[in-house]
C-alpha cells in the first residue's frame, strides 16, 4: 500500500505544481500549509483560517465529567488517534480516575460501538446534531491526532464550547494554541495522561483554559476576524489588477448565485433580481466548475 501512496501523491503534486502558479492566489487554512506549499511550488498563497462563531451554552466547568473525542472513525487518521489513545493514554488515566469515562462522538461510529464499548469506561454516542453543544457537556476534550494536515475544525468546536483542551503538535496545526495558556500539548503517552488527569481535578485550570481559548477563537477565528483576512486578500487583488474599489457602506443585501450548468437559465435569473425593488443590493455569479459556462458571458451579464 506504501507504493501505491507514494504514487499517488506524486501525481497530485505534480497537478498541483502546474495548476497553482496559474492562480492570483492559493488559499490554505495554515501557516504550516502555506510554507509546506512554498517549499515546493513557487505561486502565491495566502491564509484564511476557518471560522467559528462564538456561543455560550452555559455549561460550568464544576458540573462536567468525563473525557470526548469527536470524529469520523472512517478516517484514518482519526481512527489511528483513538486507537493510540485507548490504548497507549487511557489505561494510565484509569489508575488515577478509575470512574472516568471516555466518549467518541462522531458521524458514522455506531459500527464499531459493540467492539468499543465492551470496555466499561468507553461509550460511543456517535453523531450528535451540533457539535459544540455537545463537547460543552464534558470536562476534558482530547486530540490524540498523531499526523495530518490542515485545521482540524474539532479543535475550534472545543475550545468554542469552552472544554480545555489535550492535544498533541499535530493537533493544533493552524490554530494559536500555547501549552500551558489555553491548553495542553503532549505527544508522549504518559505526559498526555498526566495532562488529562490535572484537568478532570482541577477546575481552577480548566477555567483559564476555558476562558483563554474562547477569546483566542474570538480574537482570530470569529466572522469579524477571518472577514478582515479575505477583504484584505481581495483588495489586493482588485488594487493589482487595477480596479477602481470604492469604499462605501455594504450594500444591505448580498446575493450569491452559484452556476453549474445553468447556462440557459442565467439571464432569467439575473433579470429577476433587476426587477425587484429593493435599490441597495450586490449580485455575485459563480462559476461552480461548470461544463457549459464560459467566463466571457458571466463577464457578459455583469457589464
């Protein structure tokens, strides 16, 4: 299987470096992504982190239990993280908190809930309909990742619902975590253990760390944040590119039209938006990787 991936990756590298230098732009989620990328392909890229908003469930620290986990199993990497953490992490958690209970949350888990929980401290919920609210119940949230790439989006639904964070190097790629401030890090087994077992008895620190990464999410992650990165790239564009960007108020309105194969019925779609009568509004038309429609009509309609 090693060869087949080595294959693999090569030919998606290969694209990638004959298709990226082509755009005004690639944008990542990381600073890690955007070095990797740049080492081996010479093109622009910028970040623009994912975005979490901010909720408050309420849930206090004093009144949580237990360890979580969310993610698919079908995933390897998330498969091989719980693996190495019930095996590897948890049993040194049980000699010292003999009642705690680990919880893997997450789309597609009920295959494997019978095998998982014929240990008595490991449940399987599985798919939960909202991810924060969810996590806000437990005490500890863990990401025992040990590779992969990216944002993991499970590090911002944790720290969003206020659950002090576990995790290792790999885990908090992308996101300003700092050991000891709004989270711990660990890669090695026994020290992961011990972190998690200072958190589920000490609330004064799960509050700090609570508190610190919800402002850390506010501050760099939230729609206002991330907004200010994307003008701030699409200004760029538009000054290189030598538009006239005029700054006035937003329009009250934004409409999005996505267009896949939708050719014949664009102009009807945007004559509707004409006749309306609201005067304050922005139309967008994209491109959705069509087959039938060319960049020159969408241009066409807009002028």
């Amino acid at each position: 299987g090693d060869e087949i991936d080595k294959l693999t990756a090569q030919k998606q590298l290969e694209f990638e470096q004959r298709l990226y230098p082509k755009a005004d732009s690639v944008i990542v989620v990381s600073e890690t992504e955007k070095v990797d990328i740049q080492k081996l392909i010479n093109c622009n890229v910028d970040v623009i982190p994912n975005i979490h908003s901010s909720v408050n469930y309420n849930k206090s620290i004093n009144n949580r239990r237990d360890i979580c986990f969310i993610g698919r199993m079908g995933i390897e990497h998330n498969r091989d993280a719980v693996k190495w953490f019930i095996q590897s992490v948890f049993p040194f958690i049980l000699k010292k908190c003999p009642d705690v209970k680990f919880h893997l949350l997450g789309f597609g888990n009920a295959k494997f809930k019978d095998v998982l929980e014929k240990h008595p401290n490991i449940k399987v919920p599985g798919c939960v309909e909202n991810a924060e609210e969810a996590i806000s119940q437990y005490k500890v949230f863990v990401c025992p990742l040990t590779y992969g790439s990216g944002m993991k989006g499970k590090l911002g639904s944790a720290a969003v619902a206020g659950t002090p964070i576990v995790s290792t190097t790999i885990g908090i790629e992308g996101f300003d975590f700092v050991d000891g401030q709004n989270c711990f890090v660990a890669d090695d087994s026994h020290q992961f253990a011990d972190k998690c077992i200072q958190l589920l008895n000490d609330d004064q620190v799960c509050e700090k760390f609570s508190n610190n990464a919800q402002k850390m999410i506010y501050d760099n992650f939230s729609p206002e944040a991330v907004g200010a990165r994307i003008a701030g790239v699409l200004g760029r564009f538009l000054t290189e590119k030598n538009c006239i960007v005029k700054k006035t108020a937003p329009p009250k309105v934004s409409i999005i039209t996505s267009c896949y194969n939708a050719e014949k019925f664009l102009d009807d779609c945007v004559q509707s938006v004409l006749k309306q009568t609201l005067p304050d509004w922005e139309l967008f038309l994209i491109d959705d990787a069509s087959t039938e429609i060319h960049g020159q009509l969408l241009s066409d309609i807009a002028n």
